[in-house]
C-alpha cells in the first residue's frame, strides 16, 4: 500500500478532525461543525447490573441526535456551502474521523458525578469516533476499491494505536451498522469506533475461551479450510468464511490467517490480503440481495493493557435478513435468555453467498 498520509485538525467546537488520504493532506483545509450541536455536553455514567455481573452505559442526552436526515442536509457529506456546514471539510481526502458530537461514552467537557443509586454508579471514560469511509455518499464500504477498504483498515489501526494511549480506555472497537433495519441513522456510508473505559462483555468471553486454549481461531479456521463448506475466500493470509456455529441467518468471520491481537499488529500483505476478504464478502451479501444488505460489522481484538498474545483479531458480520424485505426478530428465547434459536443452517447460506457471482471493478 502506498503511504497513508494524516493531518489533524480542530473543529470550531475543540473536537478532533483526522482526514486520511494517499497524498500529504493540505494544513490549510478549515475544520468545520454542523449547527446546533452540543459538543461535549451531557455526558454519560455506568451503572453495575447484578445479575449480569457487567457495566451498563446511560447516555440521555443521545435522544436529541441527528436521526435519518434528508439528502441535502448530510452531515457526513464534505461541507461546500459556508451556510450549512458540516462534519467533514471540502479538499482531498479518502477517510475523515472526527469525535462523535453525541457520544455514548465519556464524561462530557464538565464531568458531573455519576448519580447514587441503590447498584454500584461510575464515571464513564471512553470516547467515541465516527469514520467516514468516502466523501461519496452514494457508495458502501464493499464497494469501495481495493486499495481504500485497505486504507480503511489502515485507519482502523491506526485510530486503535492511537486510543491505547488514553488512560480511560481498556478497549478499542471499531463498527459499522449498515441500514436502518440495524438501527443506523445516517446514511453516508461510514462506521464508528467506541473506546470503552472497559472490556465489553462480548470480547471479554471470547478472550477467556482464547486465554485457556490459545490457537482456538486459528484451529478453527484451519478446519473451515479444510472442510470447504462454508469459505467463502481463502487466501494466502486471509479467510472468509460462514462459520459452523453461525447464529445469525448470514454470518461472516473475516480473519487473518496468522494470530494477531489488534490490527495494528498486521503486516503489510496480511492487511492487504484482509481487505481483499472483506470487500469480497460485503460484495457477497450485497450481490444476493440485489441491493445493500443490512448488517452489524464489528472488530473483535485485544484489550489495550496487559499481555494478550493468545487473541486473534477478527472481522465478524451480522446479518439477521431471511430475503430482501424480511429480516429475523430476536424474540423470547435470544432477548430473554440469550439463547439464539437458528432457522437457516450454515451451510445452506454459505452456499448461497458462494454462488453469488462478484466484479473486481
């Protein structure tokens, strides 16, 4: 990959600006800030659930947010028009990522004390970014070329070698929701990242299984190989498959094919090989909908402090869509006692997705 270059800026509301491009980005592009924010207002605080023995996240102030709006006000489309500026600036760039303006995490500029309640309260430290993957809000992450979900990547990495060195951050997530049906309210394509002040559930179960049986994913992945019924790309560094124990309608694992613990750790060519996966497998969905797909994308990697030499960084996606149109309602079973009730077989949508005929373009 050719060097990514990287020029931080302020926004009119002290908000960090990071614009990625493939030339050496021009200082004098101005920053700017949408109307009618409340940068760094509200703030949110954890409180402890006893009986799931993990942090919850309460961020009121969230309901005021931008939710769906129309075409020509985009927040995320680069601002030409001095009269409605937005979160990204005109000038040559690929990827932008900026502070969230409503946050889930973090304390806010005026930190207040979490409330006294009758379950354990804490500050919440963390932050969230937003990434823009293009200016063009007409595109997807999927069908970007190459080199950019490469860039992507890149960013990612970057943004988690950068977060590590915050003291309120023990985990750097980075995500995509894609639709609405998901719960995305913007439509310009692009992802965030949540750099929680802990371990969230999820990653730290699967690191506990990783912990006591290093290699888990790479056996794994090794034996998705080898069987050859769900992969859907298998490379020289990287993998694409569904996995046999697939709880979503269409689930996808991208993953490297050697052991590394966050992105940041990647080689050059592994990164490269990764993106290639990635953007095959996006193309994948889209191409037997006949139309973007709804799906959750999420990083899995290692905490930020500590040895964690036995994780295995990975993409995985979801997506609970039977057919365009219907999508799979998490009901009594999933919601109440978190035990996911699969009506389609793995291999039935692997085959599926590997059918779906794909362009390089």
């Amino acid at each position: 990959m050719p060097p990514l270059h990287q020029h931080t800026f302020t926004k009119p509301d002290g908000r960090q600006l990071v614009l990625y491009a493939r030339a050496p980005i021009d200082p004098t592009i101005v920053a700017t800030t949408p109307p009618g924010g409340a940068a760094g207002v509200g703030g949110s605080h954890l409180r402890w659930h006893p009986l799931r023995g993990e942090w919850v996240v309460y961020a009121g102030h969230r309901q005021n947010r931008t939710f769906l709006p129309p075409p020509e006000w985009d927040p995320l489309a680069p601002a030409t028009n001095p009269d409605h500026p937005t979160e990204v600036p005109a000038g040559a760039w690929d990827v932008a990522v900026f502070d969230n303006l409503f946050p889930a995490l973090g304390t806010g500029r005026v930190p207040a004390p979490p409330p006294a309640e009758i379950v354990p309260t804490a500050p919440c430290g963390g932050t969230c970014e937003v990434v823009v993957f293009a200016q063009d809000a007409n595109v997807s992450l999927g069908q970007l070329p190459l080199d950019r979900v490469e860039m992507v990547l890149a960013v990612w990495a970057d943004r988690t070698a950068a977060l590590r060195a915050r003291a309120d951050v023990a985990y750097v997530f980075p995500f995509e929701n894609r639709g609405v049906e998901v719960g995305a309210t913007l439509a310009h394509p692009h992802g965030q990242i949540y750099a929680y002040p802990f371990v969230p559930p999820i990653a730290e179960r699967a690191l506990e299984l990783q912990r006591a049986r290093p290699g888990l994913l790479a056996e794994l992945i090794a034996a998705e190989v080898a069987a050859d019924a769900r992969t859907l790309y298998v490379g020289e560094h990287a993998v694409a498959f569904v996995p046999v124990c697939a709880r979503w309608a269409y689930e996808l694992w991208i993953a490297p094919r050697r052991a590394v613990p966050t992105l940041d750790a990647l080689a050059p060519e592994e990164r490269l090989d990764l993106a290639r996966a990635l953007r095959l497998a996006l193309r994948k969905l889209d191409g037997l909908w006949k139309r973007p797909m709804p799906y959750v994308l999420a990083v899995h990697q290692a905490p930020v402090h500590g040895d964690h030499a036995y994780a295995h960084a990975h993409i995985e996606i979801y997506s609970w869509a039977r057919m365009p149109g219907r999508m799979k309602f998490l009901a009594g079973s999933e919601v109440g006692a978190g035990t996911f009730t699969a009506d389609t077989l793995p291999e039935a949508k692997a085959a599926e997705l590997r059918a779906v005929e794909t362009t390089d373009e």
